[in-house]
C-alpha cells in the first residue's frame, strides 16, 4: 500500500501538575475533536488525582519524575512517535476543537502550528497584568532580533510533525520552553504558521502554576541566551563597538590634552582607554568567528531534519 494511502497518526501531549479539576475535560474535549488520536497525560510529580482522573478517562499516562514543563516536554519528544504532535496544557484554557484544523496544517508541510491567544481573546479573559506585560515584552524583543511578526511567542498551544519533535532540542527545564521553540523555529527558518485560537482563563477552583516573577526572569534569561548563541555577530559586535567607542572617545581626550600642552598628563587613563579599544575589536572578532559556527550549525541542522523526514517516510 502506497504511503499516500496510510492514515497519519496523531498524538495529543498534555503536560499537568496538579489539574484534577479540569483534566477530564480537557481530554474528553480532545477524544472529540481528534477521535483517531492518542491522548498522552505526562504526570509530572502531582500530589493529587490527576493521574488516577486522566486513565479513567482513556488517555495514556505517563510519569516524568524530572520537574518542570521543559522535562515533560524532552519526554514526550523522545518517547513518542507520531506523524502530528498537538501540544496544549492540562488547565481546559485552550479550545480543543481548534486542534483539527492545526493538524491538517501540519499535514500540509508546516513544521509547528503556533495557537494565537493574543490575536483574539487573551487580553480580555487573563487578568494577569504583568502577565500581558511580559508577552508584549517578549514578542516586541524577539521579533526586532529576528526580523520575524509572530504575535504569540509563548503560547503553550502548538502542533509539530514529526521531524520538529525529533529535531528540536529541548534545553529548557521550565516554563520558558515555549520562547525556546519560537526562537529555534526562527533562527532554523522553520515553516510556521499562526492561527488564533479562543484563549479562556483557567475555571474557578484552577490554580496557575506560573511565578510571575520568578518564570519572567527564567524567560527573559532565555532570550538572552538564545540570542548570545543564535544571534553572536550582532550581541558581540554590539558590545564590542560600545566598548570600542568608550575607548576612543577617552583616548581622544588624552590625546586632545597632549596637543594643548605636549604632554600626556594621564597615563592611567590612556592605558585603560586603550585596553577597551583592544577589548572592543576582540568582541567584533569573537562574534564574527561565532557568527560562521552559528551558520553552519544552522546548516547541519537542516542535513539533520532532512535525514529525519526521508527516514520517517521510509518507513510509513
């Protein structure tokens, strides 16, 4: 039978700490909109029922002993195989009827399928103000670095294929994950595609798992790591040309002093001046010699994803 003819599988991964209260739902509401999907519930180390809840509804129960959602997310990636992944969280806040029409884009060629809150209803139903804050401050920064318009960079509803989930190399333990995926796709040159999606707050009786502080500061660590990395020439360039700049600029004034009076009456201050200068170039010349291992990482990746995706349509 040609691979044409074979009906693609689709896994529904759902991440939970502590969601007795609205994981039934939430895979009744999946068992629905993907009849033909497997529901995966990973319990990461919940002190209630949500696991006891989530068999009893028909989902496949997994634990993860590793805490935080980047760990769960590594698991799933490396235990499951699948032609689409649907990724949402355990809390009922993402619409599931939303998910078959992220799958078919998938089916089309799209690696990950970013499902849009802000587009829509995020702003109105979450009433977490430095929550808002923090996703227009992350969109607005990512998207300058990037040269990129997507609208929702940390939104937990997405839809990969397959060569995304055995490609992607999940480093994050946390929450921050999401902002790493964004980032991975467009540093890749990954095919996305947003759709907005119908975002509600969490059901009276649902307790948020983030630290709005505490995950900010993870989230924004992230960025800055990923962009050291990803982006090397225009971080160390940057502040090699700022230090460089500092460095000239009291140079020229030692050297404006030596022309009034022939004498350099500031050693101290030329010696430091000219060790920023030295400093500066030594920072252009690190990005630039980071900016060609970025480039050809990005190149071995692509050999890398191909490899998968013509070893998965091998053997389907």
């Amino acid at each position: 039978m040609s691979s044409e003819n074979v009906q693609p599988t689709v896994a529904v991964l759902l991440p939970c700490y502590n969601e007795e209260i609205t994981i039934g739902k939430v895979i009744g509401d999946f068992r629905i909109a993907l009849p033909s999907a497997t529901v995966y519930v990973y319990d990461n180390n919940s002190t209630d029922r949500t696991a006891q809840i989530a068999r009893s509804e028909g989902a496949v129960v997994r634990k993860e002993p590793r805490q935080g959602k980047g760990n769960v997310i590594r698991a799933m990636f490396e235990d499951i195989d699948a032609d689409v992944y649907v990724m949402a969280d355990g809390d009922d806040t993402y619409p599931a009827d939303a998910a078959p029409a992220m799958v078919a884009k998938v089916l089309e060629g799209y690696d990950m399928v970013i499902g849009d809150r802000l587009s829509s209803t995020y702003f109105e139903e979450n009433k977490r103000l430095f929550h808002n804050f923090g996703n227009r401050l992350v969109r607005s920064s990512i998207n300058t670095m990037f040269g990129a318009r997507v609208k929702d960079i940390m939104t937990g509803y997405r839809a990969f294929s397959f060569t995304f989930a055995k490609t992607y190399p999940v480093l994050s333990h946390g929450f921050e994950v999401e902002t790493e995926m964004t980032i991975h796709s467009l540093n890749n040159n990954l095919r996305l595609y947003e759709m907005p999606i119908q975002y509600r707050d969490r059901p009276v009786g649902s307790t948020s798992k983030l630290d709005t502080v505490g995950d900010g500061i993870k989230v924004l660590s992230t960025i800055f790591r990923m962009i050291r990395e990803y982006k090397p020439f225009p971080f160390f360039g940057g502040l090699g040309i700022v230090v460089a700049f500092i460095g000239f600029i009291l140079t020229s004034s030692v050297a404006i002093d030596y022309w009034r009076t022939g004498m350099v009456a500031r050693f101290p201050t030329l010696i430091g001046a000219l060790m920023l200068i030295i400093g500066g170039l030594l920072c252009v010349t690190t990005g630039i010699i980071l900016d060609v291992i970025a480039k050809n990482n990005r190149k071995a990746f692509i050999i890398e994803s191909n490899y998968f995706a013509l070893s998965h349509r091998a053997h389907r």
